[in-house]
C-alpha cells in the first residue's frame, strides 16, 4: 500500500481581534513610506528650523524631478517582474545628443531652427525616439531572445556611458538655446516647472496602472508570467512596452537634465540609478514583481531628495547621503519581508 503523505493542517482562523485590526494594519502597511517620510520631515523641521520653509520643499520637489521620473520607468518594469537598470544611461545619452545638436559651446553643433520655438517640440522628440529605442531594444532582447533583464540593461547601461563620452570625446556641451532651457527656469502659480512635470508624469502612470488593462497585466504577469500567458495575455507585447515607456521617461528625464545644465558632460546623471532604485524599494515595489504603487515611489523619492536637503543644508559631507540611501534600501527590503509576513497572518 502507498503511504499517504499528511496534508497540511490549516492555518489557524482569523481571531476577532486580528480582524479588528485588519483595516489599520492594512493602511499602515499601504502607506508606510509616507508616514516614514511624515516622521522625517518632522525631525528635519524641529533640528533645522529653516527646514519647513515653502522655499527648501519646493527645492526638494525640483530636485527630485530627474531621478524621481526614471524611478517611474524602473518601477513599471520590477512590477513586470523584470528590471531596467539601463536607465541612468540613456538619461544621459538622451542629455548629450540633444545638447551635441543644440549646443553652441564645447563639443556642440549650433543647430539653429527657424522660427526658434521649434527647437522645443523636436529635441523632446529626439529625446523620446532616443529612450524609445533603447528601450525597446532592451525588451526585445529580453523576451525574444530569453536572455535575463539584468544581464541586458546591465550591458546597456555600460555600452550607453560608453557612446555618451564617445560622442562628447570627454568634452562638456554647453550653450543650449533659451527655448530649450525655459523648461528648467519657468514656474506656474509659484511652483517650478519642472516639479509640475514630475507630479504630471507620476498622475499620468498612476492612472496607466491602476485604470487601464495594460496596468492590470503588468501586474498579473509579475505576478505569475506563466499563469498570465495561458489566460490570453500577451505577456511579450505588455513586458516589451513596458521597457519602451521606460525608455522613453529616462529620455524625458534627459531632455529636463539637459534644460537644467544648459547642456551635458560624459558623467551627467552618474548615480542617478542607485537613487532611482532605492526611491523605488523604499517606495514598496517589490523585486519579486507584481507588487508596488507609484505613490508610494513618489514619497519615496520626496524622502531620499529630503534627506539629501537636509545634508546639505547642515553642511555635512555628501557621501553619507550615499551611506543612507544605501541603509535604507537594506531597511526597506527587510521591511518589504516583515510585510509580506504580516499580510500573510492577518490577510
């Protein structure tokens, strides 16, 4: 006779007072990162008092514009259960052609458009097909050819920095025309531009993920790619566009960085990634895929820009930015672990 292998006793039911707790639990778990963010702006406020003041927020918001946007792309391909790692590098590959075109000084070719104003919609343009292509280069790579995400966008990353001092041949790019660089010095109703861009773009790919069925698939295929693929989903076109709208942002990211300087150098955005990246772990997308809300990137961001405001107000050293970003990714994946653990006895 086979053995029979006991089946797993049940899990004990839920106790009445775990199911009081559910909806609190619940919302503390959902909004983690901003009542982190809440206690950290709070202590800043009570150690720096000119810290509270509208001026340093609205820095902090302008400041976290350009890792806040590739963020954006880095989440929707880990919610994907894949990861774009090339996106640093495409921000500046993006940066320097449209400074190398526009540019006037150093390395730049002085193109001059007439009327003037056009130099705006066809360097966004250029910076978009740019982050396009790279991105979908990057997706095909990965779902075509099997090949993993992080080897692919790791190699991108690499050849990208390559090609960005290749076609500067070390030399920094400046003198960029007043249509492009109104986007970094405007403001509208007091606030910058470049912080209205930021909040636009996160509303913008909040709705694409929460309201729209390429939202919803990306995240079922994070979930289980396999088990999406047999209920009719077409896991390669959403995994595919996935990286290009990635692509795409960290070209947006580059036109407003380029705005920003004026022009570009070959190290422009060097760091950017390991930024981006945390914002997004801090921020509750999980690396195992199928899990994350912008939301909770965008305080993430806010959080890491804050913390690095803080830092530079009280005059330390940069590198324990560096240092702190560094324990808070370590903090938030173990966080991201306990909350897993948590939803898994009280849900």
């Amino acid at each position: 006779m086979t053995p029979q292998t006991p089946s797993p006793a049940a899990g004990p039911a839920p106790t009445p007072g775990r199911a009081r707790h559910r909806p609190v639990l619940g919302f503390v778990l959902d909004n983690l990162v901003w009542l982190i963010l809440l206690i950290a702006l709070t202590a800043f406020g009570l150690f720096i008092p000119k810290f509270l003041q509208i001026g340093i927020f609205l820095n902090i918001l302008e400041q976290s514009t350009f890792v806040g946007v590739i963020a954006v792309g880095l989440s929707l391909t880990l919610i994907a259960g894949e990861m774009d790692l090339s996106v640093e590098s495409v921000m500046a590959l993006a940066a320097m052609l449209v400074a190398l075109t526009f540019g006037t000084g150093g390395a730049g070719g002085g193109l001059e458009l007439d009327p003037a104003w056009l130099a705006f919609p066809v360097s966004l343009a250029m910076a978009l097909g740019v982050g396009a292509a790279v991105g979908a280069l990057n997706g095909l790579l990965v779902v075509r050819f099997e090949i993993n995400a992080f080897i692919v966008t790791l190699a991108s990353y690499i050849w990208g920095r390559g090609l960005v001092v290749a076609l500067s041949g070390g030399r920094s790019v400046y003198g960029l025309p007043d249509a492009l660089r109104g986007v970094a010095v405007q403001r509208l109703l007091g606030v910058p531009l470049l912080a209205w861009v930021l909040i636009a773009v996160y509303l913008v790919f909040s709705f694409l993920l929460a309201k729209t069925p390429f939202g919803r698939h990306l995240f079922m295929i994070g979930g289980n790619a396999v088990a999406s693929n047999r209920a009719g989903i077409r896991v390669a076109r959403n995994v595919i566009l996935a990286f290009l709208l990635s692509g795409m942002l960290a070209g947006l990211a580059g036109w407003l960085l380029a705005s920003r300087t004026a022009g570009a150098t070959a190290n422009l955005g060097i760091g950017m990634l390991f930024q981006a990246f945390a914002a997004v772990v801090i921020g509750g997308v999980s690396l195992r895929g199928g899990v994350g809300r912008l939301s909770g990137v965008f305080a993430g961001v806010l959080l890491l820009s804050s913390i690095q405001t803080a830092i530079n107000v009280m005059g330390m050293p940069p590198h324990y930015t560096m240092m702190i970003q560094g324990l808070l990714v370590l903090a938030a994946v173990l966080l991201d672990t306990a909350k897993n653990n948590l939803r898994r006895s009280y849900f």
